[in-house]
C-alpha cells in the first residue's frame, strides 16, 4: 500500500506486486512474495521436541519458493481469473 501511493486499488496494488521484490522481514527471516503466484517464499523449520519438553530446530530450510504454481502456468501478472488453484487442481486443468 505504501508503494501504491496508499491506494488500495486492486490494480495498483497488483502493478507494485508485479515488480517482484516485496518482501520484509518476519520473525523466521525475510518473506516475500512471488508476483506470478502471489503466494511466498520463506524458511522452513523441523522442529523437535524431546521428553523433556525442551524444542529445537535441527534443520533449517532456507527461501523455499511456491515452485508448483510457476510450473502449472499460474501468472498473475497476466491474467486474474479468480480462481482457487491447489496441488490436485492446478491452473492448466
């Protein structure tokens, strides 16, 4: 919205998105979003908790993106048709 000039607009906020590089910084590292999917990249952590309750995180991965969409023919930057996409319903069927 702040690079929209604070509009709200749909469309302005898609031609921002649409540039590739919003992203910030979370409490598990920088996030951001893709422009073809609008879905986010970000880390991901295996978590483990033993018998004495005590968590840890024993593998890291690092900007795992939102490949599966890109793959199937999703942009958006393109084309909004509104749709729900999943894994079992991608945008090419």
């Amino acid at each position: 919205v702040e690079r929209a000039d604070g509009s709200t607009d749909k469309d302005d906020l898609r031609a921002v998105i649409a540039e590739g590089d919003v992203c910030f910084d979370g409490p598990s590292g920088t996030v951001c979003l893709d422009p073809r999917s609008q879905h986010m990249s970000h880390n991901i952590f295996l978590a483990k908790v033993d018998e004495n309750h005590e968590i840890s995180f024993p593998e890291t991965w690092e900007n795992i993106e939102p490949y599966w969409l890109g793959e199937n023919g999703c942009d958006l930057t393109q084309n909004d048709p509104s749709a729900q996409y999943t894994p079992s319903s991608p945008p090419n069927e």
